[in-house]
C-alpha cells in the first residue's frame, strides 16, 4: 500500500509542473499587466513609473525566467520545512502564509458540504431503492433531478433575499476561525455548505439507489435472506456496504466539483477561503498568487483523490492495489 | 418500430419521407413525455432568442430611473430592475446570448471531443495514451477555477467566454467518444473495411464516425444545458459576457443583488429561467438517450424520474435479473422480493 502510494506521488509531480507552466505561461499573454492595473487604480501612468514598479517586482524578466525564479524557489524551500511560493504583486504579503490561513477554510467548506451530502444521500438512496416506485421513492428522485440542475447560486440568493424580506433573518457575516470559536464558525458556515452539498445529494443519491438496486438482486442477498437475517443487517450489512463502493468513486471523480463549488459560495457568503482570494486575485492580475493557487489546489484535488483510491482496499478486501505489497 | 422504406433501401416520395418524419416525433411525444415536454420548453427558448428583437417589449438596455425597482405590473410583466431596465426584455435577450453561448462552446468541444475521441479509439496507440492523459489532468482540475483564470487574462467578451466553456467541456465529450469508438472498431465490419483495404481516413470517416454519433448526440444535449449553467456562473461572479449585454447569470450578479432586498422578485425570475433550460436540456438529453440508444439498461441512465405508466416500457430492474436457476413460464411476472 505505501508502495503505491509512493508510486502514484510520483507519477502526478510532472502533471503538476505542467499545470503551474501552462498557468503561469497562459497568464502571461496578456495585454494588460498587473501594473497596468495597480497604475490605473492608483491613478498615475508616466511609463517611466510602470517601468520602474515592473522593475522593482521583477515583470521585465521574459516569462520563462519568472517562472523559473518563481519554481526554484518553491523547490529550494521544500527540503526547508517550509513553502516559498513568492509574494502577492499587490499586497507584497507571503503567499505561503496567506494560503496557510485561507486554504482551511475552503477544506472546511468542503468538508463539511461532503458531510452533510452523505449525511443525506446514502439513507435517501437506501430508502428509495428498497421502496422502489412508492412515492416515497419517486418524491426522492425528483427531488435529486432538481439539485443536479438548480443553480447553486440562485438558491444562494434566495436564501439571503427572502428570509431577510420575511423574518428579518440574514445568515451570520462575520466569519471565526474553527479552532477560536467552533460554535460560530459553524453557525456560520452550515448554511453555505448545505447549500454547496444539494448538487451532490443528487447525484450521490441517485448512483446509491441504483447500486443498491444491483445488490439487492445479487445472490448473497438472496442467501442472507434464506438464512433468516433481519432485514436491517441484510441491508446495512451485506448490502449497503457493497453498494457503496462506485459511490466511493464517484466522490472521488467530484472533488474538483466540489472545490470549484466552493468558490462561488465563497463570494456569495464573503467566507474568507482560496476561493475568494483567487477571484481577488484575477481581478488584480496577481500573477503569482494566481498561480499559487493553481498549483495548491491541483495538489488538494490529487492528494484527495489517493486517498480515494486507497480507501477502497479498506471498503472492499477483493480489492488489492498494484504495485504494493 | 417497422423499417421505413427509405431505411430498406427503396427510393421514396418526398411527402412520404415527410410523413415519416411527422410520425418520429409523434412516436417520440407520445413515449417520451419528459422529453417532449422539455423539448418544447427548448424551442421556446430558442424561439425567445431569436426573435427577441420583435417581441422583448423593451430594448435590453434602456433605463428608466424614475421606475426602477418596481414590482410586476401590467406595463413591466417582470418589474424592473436597479436601473430601471425591463427584467422580461432582459430576460428574452438573456435567452438570445445564453443560447449562443451554448451553441457555440458545444459547437466547440463537440467537434473536437469527437475527433479526439474517435482517433483516440481507433488507433489505441500512442496518441490514446496521449489524448487520455490529456482528459485525466483537465478532468481532475476544478473547472470553474480554471475558466476564471483563462478568462480574467482576456479582454472580456462573448467569444472569450465560448471559447473558454467549450475548451473546459472537450474531455467529457472525448471520454464518452473515446469508449464508444473503442467499442466500435472491435465491430467486424470494421474489420471488414480493413481487409477490404480502405485508408484509415476512410474507416475513421465512413465508418466509425456515423456509429460514434448518438453518444456524441447525447452528449452534446446535455452539455448545453450545463454550458448555459457555467455561463451563468461565470456571468454571476462577474467574468461571463459583459454588461450591457444581458445574461441570466449577470441579473442575480453583485450589481442587481445590491438592491434585491427592495424587490424580491428580482431573484426569482432570472434562476427560474436558468434551472428551466438547466432541466429542460438534461431531460431531453436523457430522452434523446433512451430513443437513440435502447441497448442502455434503464437503471443506469441519468433519470431517477418514473416512467409513466402504460407507456409499454420494461421496468428497468427486470431487465437486470441476470441468471435465473429455473425458466419461468413465459407472461408470468416473476415475484419481486419484499423488503
């Protein structure tokens, strides 16, 4: 198992590296740079003084040799202990760090939305498989057709439009991080994340109510009910479990969904995550940040999606992972 | 279904071929009323953005600052937003750009998934592995993301943003093509078309390509639907096709939610809009998917919605019983467990 892990580490670095290269590569084709930004809002543009603030950050280099200071850089400073990912163009900040406080909070986000998705999903799925074509059953699937389609930020603004015309009520705006003070945090945080969930109970309730219809019919459930097992353990047990498995994957084939929903919540909420940070960001033209955040959510999406493909040695004992022990 | 005579072969009257014709999307209407009602919805909308010139009551960006904000009335069906604007005739208009977003991106990732994943499969060789890789590493990058970061580099604009969509929808049409041409250059007539000698080209074109087409045509269906979604994502969060161009997205976007407290109804009407052509597209994509291709097992298709009864279909979980230890008597149903 460590040997694949290994192994599948070091075949993603060179995806990696070509989406920081292709990244930085496409961000710097443009006509207008980051100073050119910064100049128009600071409302001065003498191209004697472009040209020196282009200087001074380092924007005269040809491409290639920014991204390689920018790469070495990160390079030299992991054997450290520590990530140089460069500074922001425009608040001169450390990257590193502010990720270091920004990137928990859209996992959190994450997170959470996965939660309460399975939370959910599974024991909708399991119900409306096992009640097949009750209204249960059919209120379940309708239900989960519209969240595939809903869009995600109407809802979002329904819900902070209407409550607020009704009852006055308007979700939390100030943002606490979990480990100061856990009770408003999630106070503040269910809301987005429920709503970022919807679009997975969907389909994730969908692809369980089909993967249990498959088990059910299988012949070690017939077995299991010729031996008389409650119907509770047959379908938690011998079925449930089963079923799970493609699900697993499905998850994993949606996490950079599931990441890319975050942003839109993030902006709508003001939760203060990567997100909202790279959309700062692209407005500024802050190349370096951009690209920071590029290369760290591909690193989440792939570190994320192992960890998938090694949980299914752990549901599933038929399963062996090549390559290991 | 009998074969019509133009599919045995014979030469056939026009008006006959006509008549034919009318009674495909009868059969269709009748045995697929989800998706006929979704095409429906459809063909209202593209007739919505066609037509939005002769019948929006109002040009998309006139404003009237002494009305602005207000409710439904019989001069503003929809109110008027912040500035004064028709929401109805921004709405019609909105449907003009949504569909011509969608168009084009599909027109996009359509052509090229298909090629990509028609080659791909055909020759499973080196070039398979290359376009897979491709796929694997766009596929495992959050979209939005990257569409933001291609987008904000540009100068705004409708082509930049078709552009954009349809470049982040290619794998998902490569994936579909890829698997279908895979499975169909095993077939042996193309084997036949080989031994015969015809050129790669020729297989590829004459072959492959026509019998990779529903998958490509189910694909592509439901890719709109989600193209008009990124749009109004995009649109939303303020990177989609620019004001004063009016795009669904764009009316529950940062400007209009600044005053939506004042007039609610503003957030209802541009999402209803959105999740009816959302829908619309995903459920005709699924019917298109149950006609074009009746080898698809029921129970895997995206549709949890029922079938209504009496329309003379299997349910989809008899179809998957698999091996039964005794035959049973034929026209008795065999019992289903109870649970």
């Amino acid at each position: 198992m460590t040997a694949y892990a290994v192994r599948r580490l070091l075949v993603i670095i060179p995806s990696l590296i070509a989406i920081t290269l292709l990244v930085s590569l496409i961000i710097r084709l443009l006509p207008a740079d980051a100073v050119m930004v910064l100049a128009a809002q600071q409302g001065f543009s003498e191209e004697a003084d472009l040209d020196r603030l282009r200087h001074e950050l380092g924007l005269d280099k040809p491409w290639h040799e920014q991204y390689w200071d920018w790469f070495s850089a990160l390079f030299r400073s992991i054997p450290e202990g520590k990530v140089d990912l460069g500074y922001s163009l425009r608040t001169r900040r450390d990257i590193a760090g502010e990720l270091k406080t920004r990137l928990p909070v859209s996992l959190e986000l994450a997170g959470l939305a996965l939660l309460m998705a399975l939370a959910i999903a599974i024991p909708v799925g399991v119900i409306s498989a096992v009640k097949r074509n009750s209204w249960a059953d059919y209120i379940a699937r309708s239900f989960a057709i519209m969240g595939v389609a809903v869009p995600g930020f109407w809802l979002a603004t329904l819900v902070v439009v209407w409550p607020s015309v009704w009852w006055r009520w308007s979700p939390p705006s100030v943002f606490r991080p979990l480990h100061h003070d856990p009770i408003a945090n999630l106070s503040f945080m269910w809301l987005p994340a429920l709503l970022l969930s919807l679009y997975f109970v969907g389909f994730l309730m969908r692809m369980t109510r089909t993967m249990m219809l498959e088990v059910l019919t299988s012949d070690y459930v017939l077995t299991a009910r010729a031996k008389g097992l409650p119907n509770l353990v047959i379908i938690v047990r011998h079925a449930l479990r089963n079923a799970l498995i493609p699900v697993v994957t499905v998850i994993g084939l949606q996490i950079p969904v599931l990441i890319g929903g975050a942003v839109v919540y993030e902006t709508i909420f003001s939760v203060p995550g990567i997100g909202r940070l790279l959309i700062e960001a692209a407005q500024n033209r802050d190349y370096p940040v951009i690209q920071a955040i590029n290369l760290i959510i591909a690193v989440v999406v792939v570190f994320l999606n192992l960890v998938v493909d090694m949980s299914y040695a752990v549901l599933d004992p038929r399963v062996r992972l090549a390559g290991g022990d | 279904m009998e074969a019509t005579g133009a599919e045995l072969g014979y030469r056939v009257h026009p008006l006959s071929r006509l008549w034919d014709a009318t009674k495909a999307v009868w059969t269709f209407y009748s045995r697929q009323p989800l998706g006929a009602f979704s095409l429906t919805v459809l063909v209202v909308f593209a007739l919505m953005g066609i037509l939005a010139p002769v019948i929006a009551p109002y040009p998309y960006a006139e404003t009237d600052i002494l009305h602005r904000l207000e409710g439904p009335s019989l001069k503003h069906p929809l109110g008027t937003d912040n500035l004064g604007r028709d929401v109805l005739s921004r709405i019609i208009w909105g449907a003009r750009v949504e569909m011509l977003v969608g168009l084009g991106a599909v027109a996009i990732s359509g052509f090229t998934g298909t090629v990509l994943g028609a080659l791909a499969g055909y020759f499973r060789s080196r070039l398979d592995w290359l376009v897979q890789r491709y796929v694997d590493i766009q596929m495992s990058f959050p979209g939005i993301i990257l569409l933001i970061t291609i987008i904000s580099m540009f100068q705004p604009g409708l082509i930049q943003v078709m552009v954009a969509i349809g470049i982040l929808l290619i794998p998902a049409v490569t994936r579909v093509v890829r698997s279908a041409s895979l499975a169909v250059s095993s077939m042996p007539y193309i084997e036949a078309a080989r031994t015969l000698g015809a050129p790669a080209w020729r297989t590829v074109l004459r072959h492959v390509l026509p019998n990779v087409f529903p998958p490509v045509m189910v694909a592509v269906t439901t890719q709109l639907g989600q193209a008009i979604l990124i749009e109004a994502t995009l649109s939303f969060l303020g990177y989609g096709v620019p004001p004063p161009q009016p795009s669904w997205g764009a009316l529950l976007g940062p400007e209009a939610r600044k005053d939506m407290l004042k007039a609610p109804l503003l957030s209802v009407w541009p999402g209803l809009a959105i999740f009816l052509a959302v829908y619309s597209f995903n459920m005709f994509g699924d019917a298109l998917r149950d006609v074009l291709d009746p080898r698809i097992r029921r129970a895997m298709s995206r549709s949890p919605l029922p079938r209504p009864f009496g329309q003379g279909h299997r349910r989809p979980e008899e179809k998957s019983r698999g091996h039964r230890p005794f035959p049973l008597p034929v026209g008795r149903r065999p019992r289903q467990p109870r649970y």
